[in-house]
C-alpha cells in the first residue's frame, strides 16, 4: 500500500508538471503567475515518493508533524536572507499579484519549499548510494567552536560595511555561526562530522544545492511573477535568470539548509522544552513573517502584475 502511494506520489508530479508546462506554453493562468509552486511542490512529492521507494523512509507518512515544523522554519529560514537583501538589494520581485491576501500566503507557500526541497533531494542522492564510498582522514580539531563564530560574525557583518564587493559572503555566515552553537546544545555539527572524516552527507548536501539552484532557475525563467537579480558585480554571463558564478552560491547554501535544520531542531529538543517557551517562540516566527512580508511589499516588490 505504502509503495503505491509513493508510485502515486511520483505520477501526480509529472502529471503536474506536464500540465504546467502545457499551460506555460498556452500563456495560460494561473500557471503563468504561480508557476514556481507548480514546479516546486511536485518536486517534493517525488523526492519523497523516491526516498520512500529507496530507502522505506517518508516525511509525509512517517513524520507528517516534523515536516509540516520543517516547512514553517523554512520560511522563517529564508526571510532571513529577505531581510539581509533589504539592505543589500541583489534581488527583487516582479510581476506578483496585487491582492496582498494572495500574495501573502504565495510568499509563506514559496518560502516554505526551500528547507525540504533541499533536504529531501540530499537524502535521495545519499539513498541512491552517491558519494558513499568518500571518505576523509579523521583529524582533531582543536577548539574550533570560537574561529568559527568569529569568522561566521565577519561574513555576516561585511556585507553590511562593504555591499558591492562583500555580498557574497553572507552565503556563507549562517554555516560559521550557527553549526558550532549546535554541536554546544548538544546537536549534530557538519564541520564536527567533516572533521572526523564523514563525506557522504556533505557532498550530498552540496550536489543537491546545486540541482536545486538548478531547478529554481529554470522555472523562473519562465514565469511572470518571478525574481529579478539586481547584483552590483558578477551580474553577467547568465544562465537562465542566474548569473554564472552565482550558481557557487547554491553549494554553501544548502549547507546552511541543514544547519538551520539542525539548529531549530535542537533548539526544540533542548531550550524550547515547555509548551510556554514553544508558544512564545512560534508567536515570534508569526510576527518575524508579518514584518517582513510588509517589508517585502515596500521595498522588494519591483512591480505588482
């Protein structure tokens, strides 16, 4: 029964898709507008069809509540960066709907693929065994808790100080900052595990940042209401909507994807351990969403349709 209702998972995808497309191609709405959640939640439903399929492993089935959290803290994960790109404006929105009523709920919809489209295409790579045979020399690494705070501080600051050259940098801060706070909590650490000579989840997590930023791509190049890159340097060369050297930015990315897995994860297992604390920290996800959708629509959004 379960193997059928990951086969189904995986024909309804395509099915999605080849009408999406269809659409595209017609001019038709609402494709043409909501083209990135037609491309985006197939998408999770076949990787976790194939994870199923691979490894007897579904988020949908065997842990419905942890992946419903996942898509919250997703979009609480990237309207950080949101935030960050008010001021440093790489990229803006264009051609959304005028109806703050739907574009609101759109914004929390798109948002909340980032984390498990990530993850799920990393753990399908890993089931189909890629990378699994790497390996690394295990090494002590000293106190490296304290460097990599320092240096996860400087590539978050930067930025601020310096936008034209800097920008770059806060692709990686979250890694530096926020991986040593979990290992401290008691949580896992990917600079821990690639120091003691695991790969596999690394190279995975960073093949899949890579198809992901691929697919992101693609389907935005397409679409009406879409985002626009708006950087001061490096802004030629582009494939599909993306200049060439930006697609280097979806490796460390989606490093930062498990990290901030990792970190809200631990936070709930170890400092959110009262349904008071989970109250008042779910109460200030909502809020974080209400300002910077406001934000979004002030200073972000190029055009509405």
């Amino acid at each position: 029964m379960r193997a059928c209702l990951a086969t189904g998972q995986i024909v309804l995808a395509f099915m999605v898709w080849g009408l999406t497309l269809v659409g595209v191609w017609r001019g038709q709405e609402p494709f043409l507008t909501w083209i990135y959640h037609f491309a985006w939640w197939p998408y999770i439903l076949l990787g976790d069809g194939l994870l199923f399929l691979l490894k007897g492993e579904s988020w949908l089935w065997d842990r419905p509540r942890e992946f419903f959290r996942l898509l919250l803290w997703s979009v609480t994960f990237w309207l950080l960066f949101e935030a960050f790109n008010l001021y440093l404006q790489n990229w803006r929105y264009t051609g959304l709907m005028p109806q703050w009523w739907l574009r609101w709920p759109g914004y929390a919809l798109a948002f909340a693929t980032v984390l498990p489209g990530i993850l799920i295409t990393a753990q399908v790579l890993a089931a189909l065994g890629a990378w699994g045979r790497t390996r690394g020399r295990p090494r002590d690494p000293g106190a490296w808790q304290p460097v990599s705070l320092i240096l996860g501080t400087a590539f978050l600051v930067l930025p601020l100080i310096f936008p034209r050259y800097a920008f770059p940098l806060i692709w990686l801060s979250f890694i530096f900052l926020l991986d040593p706070i979990c290992q401290v909590l008691g949580g896992p650490s990917l600079i821990a595990r690639w120091v003691q000579g695991e790969r596999q989840e690394i190279l995975c997590l960073l093949s899949a940042g890579l198809i992901c930023g691929l697919w992101w791509e693609m389907w935005n190049f397409a679409a009406r209401a879409k985002w626009v890159y708006t950087l001061p340097i490096l802004n030629s060369w582009k494939v599909f909507e993306m200049p060439l050297l930006g697609y280097l930015g979806f490796l460390p990315f989606a490093l930062e994807c498990a990290i901030i897995y990792n970190f809200f994860k631990t936070l709930d297992s170890q400092v959110l351990i009262t349904p008071r604390r989970q109250h008042y920290a779910w109460l200030l996800h909502g809020a974080f969403w209400l300002i910077m959708f406001t934000a979004l629509d002030t200073w972000t959004v190029i055009a509405y349709r």
